[in-house]
C-alpha cells in the first residue's frame, strides 16, 4: 500500500481502493489515446480536447491513482510500468463498454427496425393478424410488410433474402439452405355443400371422400401433398375433378355444389362463405404441420430476432 494510505480494516480498504481508483471511461480512452500517440497533440487531436485539457485530465488522473502512467520529455510521453498495466485493464474496460453499446444498439434496432414475413395465404389470414396485433402493441416502431403467396414462392423468398421469416408447412423442413422450427398442427377436415354428398352430420372415412367429386388444390401446394400423401397411403390415386390454385376458389366451387374438398382448419377462414359445412375426417392420418423457415447459417436482424422470439411464445405459450 502506499504510503500515508492507511486502511484500519477490510472495509476501510475498500472504501479507500473505491475512492482512489475511481478511473472513468473517459480516462482509459484518453490513456489509450496517448499511448497509441506518443504526444499529447495527437492524442488531444484524436479525443477533440485541446493538448492542456488532456494533460490536466492525465496529471489528475495519476493523482487520484497515486501511481505515475507516463514519462514525459519536451516531445514525447511514454508508458511507465504502472501505466503499461492499466493500458491492459483499459483495453478491457472499453472492449466491455463498446460491447455493451452493441447489446443496446441491437435492443433499439429491435424496436425501430424493418421486417418482411411471408406467409401461406391460410396462415396470414387466419393465423398472423392475431400474432400481429400483440407483437405491433409491444413493438410499435418496427414496419411490416407481408408477403402471402404459395408455398414455393414463401420459400423463394426466404431464400433469396426478400423474406426475413417465412410460414410455411412442414413439407419444406428438409431444404438444407432453410431451417424450420414447428409452431402447430393444422388438421384437415372435409366440407361440402349443405346439400351435397356431404350432408349428412357425421365422420367421413377418406376412401368416401375421394370417391365423391373431388375439388383439390393444384400440384405444388402444401395440401396437395398431403392429399396425395393421403391417398398414397390408401392406396387409391387421387383424380379430382376440378384442381384450383386458390383457396377461394376451392371454396367458391365446393359452395356451388360442384364437389366436395379436404382442407387444413386454419385454410377455412380464407374461403369467407357461409355456405360450406365442414365433417371430420376418420382416417386421413396426417396433419400439415405449420412453422416459421429462416436462412440457415444467417443471423436474423433483431427485429426479426423478436418477431421470432413473440411468435414462440404465442403459439407455445
């Protein structure tokens, strides 16, 4: 200890190690400044004080410290051994504080950021404005812009960067420049006309189904997959008698009595009619699984970091 320091006890040391070694950051980035410029101009220049201001900012320093950092001649200064250990500890001490910085620039980001999410039209009608409306209350400064489209193009999207998240089925999950997480099974259930073959108030066995006009959505789809997934199992082809690639069109056919369709739940609310009657379906054994696809080997921005985050937590929660 120094002398004419003298600490009684423990907490007198503490005390008196707080008082004298009480360094700023202003401090470790002006001995920084001044070790990396051998003069006090230069540093003085590097910081925007004036050669005097910094001079009166290190002799207080040292003072404080009671402990010389820097020998001085009439041109240069340099590091003592004392000011070549606290440099080190400077070093840190602005690694952390610019670290910090970092971690709070990247929590503003999040709440004034840009997003972009892409979605199945079923999941952005029925499944997102719910999401939206709570992640825009806790997020308001964060622009969205939403993406409905089809299966492959909410994927080509993601891909390529247009989409910072996508909300696809679980058929994509094996694509190795996408990872998938799963949020919820979406069941398929079969409608009809009120009139129609499927008038009666009961479960119907999917052979039923496909044996009756048959209204799919088109090859490529997300459902049509897991139709013909269905049919593959029960070993009968599917042979629709008409094949759309909107849901609204499905609907609006199914609801003129054309024939009858198997769609997932979450899809119903796209086809905005009330003249449709939905059955369970006994056996079609498969659900179309609903998840978010993102870039894998890509950080997300942090606006789309919390998107993820709120989304997790509303579907899992």
């Amino acid at each position: 200890m120094p002398q004419g320091v003298h600490c009684e006890n423990r907490q007198d040391l503490h005390n008196c190690c707080m008082t004298r070694n009480n360094a700023t950051l202003q401090d470790y980035l002006a001995v920084l400044a001044l070790a990396r410029g051998g003069s006090f101009r230069a540093a003085a220049e590097d910081l925007g004080l004036s050669p005097s201001a910094l001079s009166r900012q290190i002799a207080a320093l040292e003072d404080r410290l009671e402990a010389r950092l820097f020998d001085r001649d009439t041109r240069n200064v340099s590091l003592t051994r004392s000011g070549e250990v606290f440099a080190r500890i400077a070093e840190r001490m602005v690694h952390t504080a610019q670290d910090a910085q970092a971690e709070f620039d990247a929590h503003l980001s999040a709440r004034h950021g840009h997003l972009t999410i892409a979605g199945l039209p079923s999941v952005t009608t029925a499944l997102l404005p719910r999401i939206l409306r709570s992640f825009s209350a806790a997020h308001p400064d964060i622009d969205l812009r939403i993406i409905d489209a089809l299966s492959g193009s909410v994927i080509e999207a993601v891909e390529t960067g247009r989409a910072d998240l996508g909300f696809a089925a679980g058929t994509v999950s094996a694509r190795s420049r996408l990872s998938f997480l799963p949020l919820m099974d979406d069941a398929f259930v079969a409608i009809g006309a009120p009139d129609g073959p499927l008038a009666e108030d009961r479960a119907y066995d999917w052979a039923e189904l496909v044996r009756m006009p048959f209204i799919a959505m088109a090859q490529g789809t997300s459902v049509r997959e897991l139709l013909d997934g269905a049919c593959l199992r029960l070993g009968q082809p599917l042979s629709p008698r008409f094949e759309v690639a909107h849901l609204a069109t499905a609907g609006a056919l199914v609801a003129e009595g054309l024939g009858v369709s198997a769609l997932p739940e979450l899809t119903l609310p796209v086809l905005r009619t009330d003249r449709l009657i939905r059955r369970p379906i006994r056996d079609f054994g498969a659900k179309r699984r609903i998840g978010l696809v993102r870039r894998t080997g890509r950080s997300l921005t942090p606006a789309a970091q919390a998107f993820l985050t709120h989304v997790t937590r509303e579907t899992t929660g």
